[in-house]
C-alpha cells in the first residue's frame, strides 16, 4: 500500500535551500515513489493512506557520521579533563573492565533510542564488537555502518593485529547481504596503528569496496609525534601507506592548516566535523568553513557520549555553523542550509551511499524526520531551514521512519522498549559503578 505523508514543508536537501509547502511524499515498498503537490494526490495515488502531518517539516533521515554508540553507558563518566588524560586514565581503564557484547548491546540501544528521538536514521559507529551493534540495529530497524576494528593493543575484542583482521571480517561476511547494515574499517588512529596493518586495510578496502573511518589530526600534539615515531607528517604518512583517498572518512581534523586544504580536497577525503566533542575536550576547532569552501566534502557526527555528552544532530548543526562563523570571524560562514547538508546528504555522499539516502528524491529510500515547528520554541517561523538548525530542540522530533518503516510514532519509539532501555541503563550504571570503584 502507498502511504502519503502531508506535512505542512518539505526540504528535501537537494536542491539545497529548498522549502517545499503543502506538497505529499509519498512513499511505496520503503522507497519515495512521487515527491508531489498536495492537490494532485488523489489523482495520481487515489489509494494512498493519508498520514496528516500538520505544523511539520519533513526533512531526510539525520545521518551521524561518527559514533562509539555502547559509550552511551559511559556518559559523564569522566568529564572536563584533556583527551589523553581522558582515554588513558579513564575510558580505556573502564572499558577494559566492563567490555563485552551485553555492555555493548545495552549500549547501542541506549545510543539508538536517543538518536532515534532526534531524528537520527543512520550512524557510522566504530566500537569493538560491531557484530553485537549490528544485530542491536538490524533489530531496531535502524540503518547503520558497521566498523571493524583495528587497534596496536589487545582489547576484550581481539588479541593481536591478525585476529582484529580475522574477526573484523567474519562481521563483514556475516552482514554482507543485510540490506540495513553496511561495513568497513575502523582503525584507531595514526598513533595507535602500525603501518602494516594500515597497508592491510588499504588493500581490503579496495577489494572489498568500503571506506575507512579513522580519528585523524584530532588533538594538539599528534604531528610532532608522528615526525618522533614515523618521520612524517600523518597526512603524509597516510598517503605513502595508500589511505589518503576518497575511501577515507577524517574524524575530527583540528590540527590542519591551510595548505592541507587543496591537498585534502585533490585526493577526495571527507570530514566528519565532531564540534561538540573537539569544544569539550579542547581539541582545537576543524576550519569547516575553509574546507568547505576549498571544495572538501564536510560532515558531521557526534562522537560518543562519553565525549559530547549527547548524541543529538540538531545540536551538532547548531555548533557547526556557530563555531564556523567565531572561527572565520564571517557570519556568512556556514548558514543553515549548508549545514543541514552536512547532516545528511554530504553524509551519504562520504558513505558512497548518496544514491540511496540523504534527501528526499524519488528512488530513495524513505528515511525521513517530522519535526513540529509549532510550539513555542520554534514560533513564529519566517525561514523553515533556519528555524530547523538554530532553534529545533530534538522534543520537537515527532515521527521518524527508516525504509518506510515508522520508528518513532509521536514520540514514541515502536521498535525498541523504552522502559526496558531506561531499567537496563540503570542496572548497568550500577555494575560500572562498582567495577570503578
């Protein structure tokens, strides 16, 4: 059956800029079969089942393009201190203790609740035990990317550098034909992978077609270190071990300076810009205005919760444009169409999954967010994509389908118990506690 969702907007996110009223989307088989007039529905979908949306704008699925979804478990458990200070003395710490695939299974429900509610339909996580993330998902109706690990240490995950590859890809094989998962390679971090298991994963993500997703320039620091260890700048270390290219998906990106820019921009990196986390962790700020303007494609994510401390995406385009206008000292910088680009189809794009999601154009997969712009934080409304990423809490979020599939109904999750999470949160707040103790 055809179903025609009626709100009062639609921005569809390409074109960019564009503000669609009193038009139907109307979606057959979990796809977007006719982006239309109101008027004309019930010529060209006589049978369509109306769905009313009144006072909303339907806007594609948000799509997170980085997470440690199980560290939602972990949020405000080691605030205010500098990065180093907070993965060595704190996080690895903890998890080494409480690391397993029920931490990581409550945890990713915990994170998929929480971005589902904010009209999250897509995240790009990188975590150990992705096969247990990707069952949590795929049970939720959520669409994910799925990363495999690779670390220069042993982890609750994996012992050596071979069985990270090992396990990584029984998770690849064991996924490959799951419509709603996609897979690829989540190595740390320049300092914490060696170079033989960087060229390993350039060669598998050539054969195998699928990006790598990797911190890189995150925190002051990391060149010198690199020239001490390497004798190289890792943007240059990265190219002669075969990774700087299109597949790669640049997480954070503080540390560059304006002559990386062109350089980013020829091999085809994306960025994903993680504002909130970089702030809080005095990180530096990822120039997203320059590489926007020098032609690199730019998005966003979260992080985890551990660093944020949330995983919303309406407030990671908020501190997006923001901190690209104080940072340029331009107001222009960055404005509010561009940076709902960010959230979605500069996503999709760096996925290589632009064909399928990031806006709303027929042939796509019907992943879409209502957002109610009638209440008294979003009133009155004089531009709907501005009001979208400067004034849009995330309870604003009414209804999110993914595939065509209605996953938040009102508020209300249909796929995943929130009571059940809330009590497993709480059961599992009290075992970290006592583990750290």
């Amino acid at each position: 059956m055809s179903q025609a969702l009626l709100p009062r907007w639609v921005v569809p996110v390409v074109p960019e800029g564009r503000v669609l009223e009193d038009h139907a989307v109307v979606v057959e088989s979990g796809r977007i079969a006719a982006v239309i007039p109101a008027d004309d529905l019930d010529a060209g979908f006589p049978g369509a089942e109306r769905i009313e949306l009144p006072e909303r704008v339907l806007i594609p699925g948000l799509i997170n393009m980085h997470t440690h979804s199980a560290m939602a478990l972990l949020r405000g458990l080691a605030d205010d201190l500098p990065l180093m200070r907070w993965l060595h003395e704190n996080i690895w710490p903890a998890e080494k203790i409480i690391m397993g695939p029920d931490y990581v299974r409550a945890g990713t429900r915990l994170a998929m609740a929480e971005m589902l509610r904010a009209g999250t339909t897509c995240f790009n996580d990188n975590y150990f035990f992705p096969d247990i993330t990707a069952e949590a998902a795929v049970s939720a109706g959520m669409r994910s990317v799925i990363g495999m690990p690779v670390i220069g240490f042993p982890t609750p995950w994996a012992e050596t550098e071979d069985e990270y590859f090992r396990r990584g890809l029984e998770v690849h094989r064991r996924f490959a034909d799951e419509p709603m998962v996609g897979i690829s390679f989540v190595p740390h971090a320049p300092y914490s992978v060696g170079d033989q298991a960087f060229r390993r994963i350039a060669r598998l993500a050539e054969e195998l077609d699928i990006v790598v997703h990797l911190h890189l320039l995150e925190a002051p620091g990391e060149i010198e270190s690199s020239r001490e260890a390497h004798g190289l700048h890792p943007l240059d270390r990265l190219e002669t071990l075969g990774l700087l290219g299109p597949r790669l998906l640049a997480v954070h990106m503080t540390q560059i300076g304006q002559a990386d820019i062109p350089r980013l921009a020829r091999a085809g990196v994306h960025v994903v810009h993680c504002p909130d986390s970089n702030m809080k962790l005095a990180s530096g700020i990822c120039p997203v205005a320059d590489l926007d303007a020098g032609g690199v494609n730019v998005c966003i994510g979260t992080d985890g919760a551990a660093s944020n401390n949330d995983l919303s995406l309406l407030a990671e385009m908020r501190q997006t444009a923001l901190l690209a206008k104080v940072s340029s000292g331009n107001p222009e910088a960055i404005p509010a169409a561009r940076a709902l680009s960010m959230a979605t189809i500069n996503g999709a794009r760096a996925l290589g999954m632009e064909d399928e999601i990031g806006s709303i154009e027929v042939g796509k997969q019907a992943d879409l967010a209502a957002i109610r712009l009638d209440r008294i934080e979003t009133q009155p409304v004089y531009d709907v994509i501005s009001q979208i990423v400067y004034a849009v809490p995330d309870s604003q979020v009414s209804d999110v389908w993914v595939a065509g599939r209605r996953i938040l109904d009102d508020r209300e999750l249909t796929t995943l118990d929130e009571a059940e999470v809330l009590q497993s949160c709480r059961e599992w707040r009290e075992r970290i506690s006592l583990a750290i103790d």
